[in-house]
C-alpha cells in the first residue's frame, strides 16, 4: 500500500498567503506563545508524525476493531501508544484547550489536525472527545472541578466522553431519560440511566474516563430544557486527587460499525448498582425545572460541528490523494486523442481527470469554508474589537451548519469516485479507500443529522437577530462580486458568482414569504430546507476558493513556469474554474426546483413507502 | 433485525398493467410455456424463496466471507445449499438459458431474480456468472461442447466463471497476456496466464467449474482483436462426460473486499505446471491474426451490462423498504407544523419524507427504464418482424450504457440515504443497510467502468448507422411528449419532460459539432461523456415512470380511496411528479455546463494533483 501523504502544501497557503494571520497571531490570548515563524514549523513536525506515528496504525485498527469482553474494552495496543504519545507531547487535546496555557488558534490547531485525522480518524476521535469533554468543564466547572479534571485529560493519562444519546432519544436529545438525583452531599447526584453511541465510552486508552451526562434532575422540566450536566467519572476521584473506587459505570456493549472499527462506541448504564455519582456542572433546576445542561453543551457545538465537517473533509482529502497518486502510476489504455500511441497513466485520461479536479476543487473549497469558520471562531472568541467579535461569532453560527452538512454529505459521494478512479483494486481492502468510505459514512449524522443543520439554517441562521447575521453575510458576499468584477481572466466566474448569489437571495427572500404564510406554507420550510443549505453552501465554498485563486493568480504571474509552486498555484486556479463553472451551476437548478414547491413529497401517502 | 421484504406489487404492475406482455408471451419461443396467468404464481412462488431461503443467508454471508486455504475456497455452507437449490428446482440459470427448454423472456425472469438479487446479492453472483458461462458455450460452442457442459451447468452441477481481467489489463482488456499454444490434438490448447478479479473463480458450491477464459492464441494479433475464447473446465471432462483429472488451475488467492464477501473473488493460474487444457470456441484467428473473442464475450455483454444496473436496482430498492419500514416503527421527534404534539414516527417528518420518495422516485424510475431494456432485449432477440427487433435492437443498445451506470452511480447515493433515514443504527452492522453500501459499490466498477459506457454512448451509440439509432430514440421521446401535452393533471411534468428533451437535443447537436471539428474539441467528447449519460439516463428514466402514473392515474379514478391498490397508485404517480420536478431539473444544470465547455480540468497540470 501506497504511504500516507497530504497536501501540506495547501494548509501552508491557507495560513502564510490566505488567511490573515497576521490579526489571529496578534490576539492577547496568542500574540506571547506562537506567530506566523512557526507555521510551517508545525505543519512539518505533525506531518512527520501522522506519516510515522499515525497513518502505521489506522488499517490494522480497522482490521482488528475493538475487542468487548465483559465489560472491558480493548483497543489494539498502537492505539494506546499514539493516543498517549500525542497527549503527551502536546500534539493533542491541550492544543485546543481553553484551559492550557498553549492553546493555539482554532486555525492553526485544526490545520495540524487535520493531517492526523486523514492518517487515522478512528484515532483522533479519542483525542477530539477528550478535548470537548475538558473544555465544558473548563468553561462551566468549578475551580475545583477544573483542579481535579482538566489536567489530567489534557496530558493522556485520562480520556473524556459526551453522554447525549439514549436508545430512545437521538436526534430528539431532550427526550432523554436518565435521571439524577440528590444525595446528601451538595452537588453530588446518583445518575441513573442508559447512554448509546458513546464514542470512548469504555477504552484501555488510559486509567480513567470522565463522562459528561445529561440527565434530567429530581424537580427538572420535561424535553432539553430540563437536563442538567453531570461529570460523572468512570473512577470516582478522591479529594486527594487520587482514584478512588469504580463508579458503577458498566458497559453493556460495543457497537459492530460499517466503519471507525477502532474507535469503540460504547453504550453504557449508569447506576445499575444504584451506586454512580455525578458532579453537577452548573446550577440547580429553577423555579420552572430549567436547566441549562444542553445550552452548555452546544455551546461547544459550533466548534465540534464543524470539526465534523472538518473531519469529513481530512478524510476526503486523503483518499484523493491516495487516487491521484495511484492514477500517476497506473498504466492502462490509450490517450483518446491518440489511441495508436502507447499506454499511459490513466491520469492521462480524460475522465480521470476530470475525477481527480473535481475531488480537488471540492476539497479544497470545503477546506478553504472550513478555515473561514475557524477564523471567525478564533476572532469571535479572543477578538478585542467586540463588535468585530459578534459579527464574527454570527458569521460563524451561519457557517457551522453548512459545513457541517455539505462536507459530510459530500465526502460520500467524493470517496466513492476515489474509488471509481482505483477501479477494482479500489473495492478491496488492500488498498486505502474503501476504508475512508467506510469511516466517513457516520459524519452525516453525528454531531446533528444533516437534515437538523438544514434546520438549524433556515429557522435560526437565517433569521437570528431578525434575519441580520444573514444580511451580513450574504453582503460579504455581494463585495467579494462587485469588487472582482472587473478581475481579468475572472470574468466567466464571477458572472457565475453573481448568478449563484441572485439565487440564494432570491431563496431566502421565498423562505421569509412561506414564515409569513405558514397556514398554507409551513410544510414547504422543512421540504426545502436541505436544498437551502446546498445552495448557501456551494455559493460560499466557490467564493473561497475563487479567492485563493486570485491570491495564485498574483503569485504565479510574479514567478516562472520552473518555478516549484508553479503547479501549486495553477493548480489552485484551475480548482476554483472547476468549482465555479461546473459545480455551482448547481445552485441555479436547487433554486428553480425550490421555487416550482413541489409537493409530491408530501402528497405521497405514507403505505405507498411501506412493503411487507 | 426487520425481516427482507420487497415491493412485489411494482413488478407486478410492470408485467400486469404497463409492459405489453401479451406480445412477450406471444412470441413463438415462450407461447407454449409461459402466459399472462403465471406472472403472480411466479412472482408469489419466488417471493416467499427470496424470504425464506435467501435472503437469511445474505448477513452471515457478509460476516463469514470466503475462505482460502491452500488453493481451495469456502463458502459459508448455506451459500451452497442455496446455490443448489435454486439451480436444481428451476428459479436458476435453466431459465434465463439459450439452451433451455424452458426459458423465459427476461422481462419475467428478471422480474423474479431481482426478488433473490435483493435477497442476497452475493449468491446470485454464482448463478448469474453461471448462466453467462453457459449461453457463451451453447450460442458459439459446438454441439459437442453443448451436450458436455450446458446441462451440467443449468442443474447446478457445476458452475461457471467469466475470465477476462489480468493484472495489467482491467478497463484495457485488450492488453491482456494470457496465451493458447496448440497441442497435437485440434481444438485443444495450452492455456498459460493469470487471471484476476473471477468472480466464483475457485468455490465448492459444486464439483466442477468452467472457466470461459480469453487468451491470445500464436499468432494472434495484438489488442482485443487476437483474442481467442477457450473452455477451461477447472477438472478436465472426460469423453464419457465424466470428471477426469484437475486441469491445471490454480487459485493463488482471493481479494478481501469491502462487501459481497461471500462472493469469492479470485486470482486465478492457468498452467502453472504447463499442463492447461482449453476447448476453443470459435475459429482460429484468420490471416490478419483476429480472432472472435472478445466479440463473442461482448455479444452477452448487453444483457449482462443491463443486468449489472439491475443488481444496484434491486440492492438500492432494498435498502429503501428497509428503511422505509423503520421509518413508520422509529418514534423520533415532533411535527414541525405542530411541535405540542406528541412523538412520533419519523415518517411523519417532512424531510424524512423527503428522502423516502427521493429513493422510492429512483427507484421505481430507475425499474421502469430497466425493464424497458429488457422488454427491447426480448424482442430483438424472438420477435418474429425483422424490422421491429432490429428497431429494438438498437434501442436495447442505447440504453444499456444508461442503465449500467445511472443504476450503479445512484446506487450509492441512495443506500448512502437509507443509512442516514436509519441515523447511527444504520451505521452499524446489526441493520441490514449498511452491507447494501458495501456490496453495491463494485457495480459501477464491473462489466465496464462508468467511464467505459459513457463513451459507449457518445463515442458508439449516439453514432451507430449514422445516428439513425440514436434518431430513432430520440422520436420515441418526442413521440411520448407530443401524445401527452394535453394530458389533464400533468401540464407541469409534459413541461419539464420537453425542456429536458431539448437539452438533450442541443447536446447530440453539440456532440455532432465537437465530431466535426476534432482538432480543437476531441478533449471535450470524453471530458462531457459522463454528464452525457446523465442526461440521456434522467429524461428516459423520468418518460419511464411518469409513463407508468399515466397508467396509474387510469386505473385510480375507476377505484374508491378505500381500495386496497389506492395507495400503490396514489404512490407511483406521486414518485413520478417527483421525479419529473425534483430530479429531472439537473439536466436542465449538466446541458448548461456541457455547452460551457470549461477546459479547466484538462488545463490543471498533473503535478497539482501530486503530493508527497
């Protein structure tokens, strides 16, 4: 098999010629621990790294899987070594920890990540929960909380969960189930209840796990605004800090998965012995049985959705790599416009390059979206301009939920032609593809389905703040046109752009006409929603890489075609052509098929679905 | 786990009330066999095997796989017991062979194989590679090789393998280095080479297996035209007709695939020890060194290309009862016109809604244009009027490329959204969709790349007697539309079905003009062939089934609400409108990028692909 390999090359771009990181570096929380000099410092270590350390282990941990045995679950051991060795030597959770003192920006961490998710994501999904798990209590524990938690989750020697979802409570959180109930001591609660679809939820990674439970206090009112946060320990943590005794914390089982097979999905009960203690994050239910467990958790939700999207795209990313290279070596067939000459890589080929550009602009557009979001975030959150903060924070909110969505939903389809190009050695397992498809598949789901983001978008991004966060953004948008619109060589595209951004607009100005007759139109607001967020999404990711290509165009004219980024930046001009032309045209045709309101869906009675 | 269950009632509608039947039935080849009264005891027959004997095999089958051990290959034992059962009680390949008594036109067979196909999609791989090893050997073997292998081979005696890959010739089968060498006795040769991706290459679901094997014999010329077929019994079959000794294949291995694990997939030697015997079938290559190989091969290939889309069919039609069925049990969540209401099931949300008959329209459409196909293939092969079969001839060919590839491509978007209607659980592998995903993804691969038909189609199809063929189907569209435009209720869908036709017209036009200035355009007949395809396969596919609700809409206003059809028909015409509104709308989007004829694929440079 093919070693690992990445496009380091880009992320280089996205943070020494794109982004401006000169503003993120210069934040008070980051100006005095990094700047611009250790960029390619750290992308070339961690690469060495996911080369060496990372990628080695990610088939065989497909090949083994998990191993569940009364109770106990065992990962293969490399596992446990590269979790531990990343912890440790700070390329994990500490990096991204609102408690550590060398907390990077989001742009710069996830930058890093990113190579170490494409080598293993099973891996690293270890490290990203353990992380969420020690910001919440960061951010709404007590100082004692913090004392006895965080620091030992940030150096590996303990790992962390998020407890959500119940058998019968997925998508729809705030029917959750288990309870937590008062004990003598303040504070201190017996949790009680059933938890699924917990990833780390029972590993050998490390000696201890700390769970983050929902769970609906004594007293707390129904759905999601009565659940409260629990820290509820795998091992009880003395005063001391020392462990102490299990905390009735049983694993009943470990999820059989199309794919992440060495990454263990747990489901967990909670108190089987009557004898599992939380700690309370946070306040007491008030007067109405309010609690503001969920609002504490998604509060963390921005970052980790799109970490998601994030986490689709690393995966993509790296099965087109490994396709590209392979179409550079596979010898098969004539060039069409030549067939009496001799064989030729089928890169060569047409039709594969045309594959390879469009898993290349759909890459790299996703990417350069993403990075967009974790700029937003990095300003929004340590920003000093507040105003610049909130619309920062607003873009972001918009930004999460198309992230999120498209990059998932298109890593299905993008890992499916990585392995059309393979051909059939593509469907076996000795090559890597297969793998991702099988890995990635999940992300469409977690962290919100797709179709709750599409939600999320037009019944709240859109319209938060009477519909302003939207207006800024789409103006945003309305100025990267009208300032390229006179951009030489651009003028195909940005007519494009222009089509594309009339589209959306128009959409959004038909989704407040159906909130403002929602006797006849309500039904339409869902139907539609998942096309919405397709078209907001194609419209943005096309603009970002439109822009990259015009900071290639300004490189490449300053430098010869010898020159060793010459293809770098031809390529990215060439990406964002593909994107702008061929792919967003698809806005054009979502906006007319939202328009034409269709209701055939909904027409359709519900035994014509059903078969027995 | 749900049990399997399939919409019988679809394929009864086919064969009851749309196709012409009467006129299959009516052929001299089936009129003493088969009638209109045996449709549903066939299908009713067969539905309870597909439940009962097959399809309870199908997740073992995925669990267990094949096993290889020193040259010899396992199947999990019920495989074999199926294999035989179908084989020997007649619902095998006897009925889909040349040389049956009993032979059925494809229309019916394929009505009930698809039934088993979705049962278990591994085991009907033996049969259908069986059946194609069979009607090679009676349509172009000696009636000596007739009585030695046919019958052996429709009883389920022994099985049948097609060989064509090699290591260094997949998609450029051309290429391959397998050699014939005469021996002193006519007709038999020594047979040297190896041969890979043998899809039941080496098993034990019998005591003989007979390999059709392409090898180039001396004197053949280069490429696929020196390719010479042979008949390589894996034991050597004696004059008397009974086993002699082990020919001299070897099998090296099998391929450890991401699904149809129960289907061996093997590397095969022949003549490892010199010692290869194959039957040639056919003549010795003429004085230009050509041979009738590979032709003969291709002269099954329409059926078994037709046949490929039709296994994606039956396996995305599965995977949407299963996850159409969970949907109506799966208590998630509240109506978004009325979020005070209690849970309820996830069918009654409009996006899941959405997704269900976004499945069901594919499907039912995607059907629909297959068995079309079929009914062409039917006739073209037994109708009486030269004229007429030769007419469906030439469309049976153009569709062939749009079934294979629209089915196999689809399929995998639309198992990847049974998953997502399941959410987490269809993640996993206690469910049934998710080894659906996994064994469907070889289709696109098999019998023909995806890019292998689409320029079947623009570089053949389109141009066969001189674009009469292609003509011809292009009328028949027109001819649909122009007899429907006054068609009450369906003004909008005639509609949409003409601009799509038109786009389709503008780019034959467009593919004509590109043929005629090749200097300049050749790149752009290969770089557009897929969009092409998607275009031809959408306007078919929606003419197919709203072909179908016109039928439907007949049949529902002779009939109360209360009836038990009322849904199935309320249903198909509500999947059609959809269809026509919702998916076919693309075309209008591809026909606009094709005409754009944006280079920037074929100007990005190679390296920009690379990384290291």
């Amino acid at each position: 098999m093919a070693e690992f390999a990445y496009d380091i090359r880009d992320l280089k771009f996205i943070l020494n010629e794109w982004l401006d990181m000169e503003e993120v570096f210069g934040l008070d929380k980051f100006k005095d621990n990094y700047g611009m000099d250790d960029v390619d410092f750290i992308l070339n270590e961690v690469y060495k790294l996911a080369k060496e350390v990372v990628s080695p282990i990610n088939k065989e941990g497909d090949h083994i899987g998990v191993k569940f045995d009364r109770g106990k679950v065992e990962v293969p051991p490399e596992y446990v070594k590269a979790y531990r060795f990343l912890q440790e030597n700070g390329w994990g959770s500490a990096n991204e920890s609102l408690g550590s003192e060398t907390i990077m920006p989001l742009t710069l961490y996830r930058a890093y990540n990113e190579m170490l998710i494409a080598a293993s994501p099973a891996l690293m999904s270890y490290i990203k929960l353990t992380t969420g798990a020690a910001n919440l209590i960061y951010r709404f524990g007590t100082d004692r909380d913090r004392e006895m938690f965080v620091e030992n989750m940030l150096n590996g020697n303990w790992s962390g969960t998020m407890c959500l979802t119940e058998p019968n409570a997925g998508s729809d959180v705030g029917d959750a189930a288990t309870r937590a109930y008062p004990t003598g001591d303040p504070g201190i609660y017996k949790i009680k209840g059933t938890k699924m679809f917990i990833t780390g939820g029972e590993v050998d990674l490390s000696e201890n796990i700390i769970h983050m439970v929902l769970a609906r206090p004594e007293g707390g009112a129904p759905g999601s605004k009565g659940l409260g946060l629990y820290i509820v320990p795998k091992v009880w943590v003395n005063e001391d800090g020392s462990l102490g005794e299990p905390n009735d914390v049983t694993c009943i089982g470990v999820e059989h998965k199309m794919g992440l097979r060495a990454s263990a999905t747990a489901m967990l009960s909670f108190g089987e012995n009557d004898n599992c203690r939380g700690i309370l994050v946070g306040s007491q239910p008030d007067g109405e049985g309010a609690s503001k467990g969920l609002a504490m958790m998604f509060h963390m939700m921005n970052e980790s959705r799109i970490g998601t999207g994030h986490n689709a795209l690393a995966q993509m990313a790296a099965a087109y790599y490994y396709a590209a290279r392979y179409a550079s070596e596979r010898i098969q067939g004539r060039p069409f416009t030549n067939p009496k000459e001799g064989r030729v890589p089928i890169i060569k080929h047409e039709d594969v390059k045309r594959m390879l550009i469009e898993m290349k602009a759909q890459v790299e557009a996703i990417r350069a979206m993403i990075f967009k979001g974790f700029y937003y975030l990095d300003i929004a959150e340590h920003g000093g301009d507040r105003e610049k903060s909130a619309r920062c924070q607003g873009l972001a909110e918009i930004l999460t939920p198309l992230i999120k969505t498209y990059s998932s939903e298109t890593a299905w389809q993008m890992i499916g032609q990585a392995i059309q190009v393979y051909g059939g050695v593509g469907y076996t397992e000795e090559y890597p593809v297969s793998q991702y498809a099988r890995d990635v598949k999940i992300l469409s789901i977690w962290e919100g389905t797709s179709f709750i983001h599409a939600m999320d978008l037009v019944g709240r991004k859109m319209r938060m703040k009477g519909g302003a966060s939207f207006s800024h953004w789409l103006e945003d948008r309305r100025e990267f046109i009208e300032k390229n619109k006179n951009r030489e060589g651009f003028g195909i595209e940005i007519n494009n752009m222009e089509k594309a951004y009339n589209c959306v607009l128009e959409i959004r100005d038909l989704y407040a006409s159906f909130y403002g007759s929602m006797a006849e139109k309500a039904r339409l607001i869902p139907l539609y929603a998942p096309r919405v967020l397709i078209c907001c999404a194609q419209l943005f990711a096309a603009e970002s890489i439109l822009e990259q290509a015009l900071v290639a165009t300004e490189k490449i004219n300053a430098i010869d075609p010898g020159h060793h980024d010459y293809a770098y930046y031809s390529g990215k001009i060439a990406a964002a052509r593909y994107f702008v032309n061929n792919i967003l045209p698809n806005v054009y045709m979502q906006a007319q098929v939202i328009k034409s309101a269709d209701k055939s869906a909904l027409e359709c009675p519900e035994e014509a679905f059903l078969v027995s």
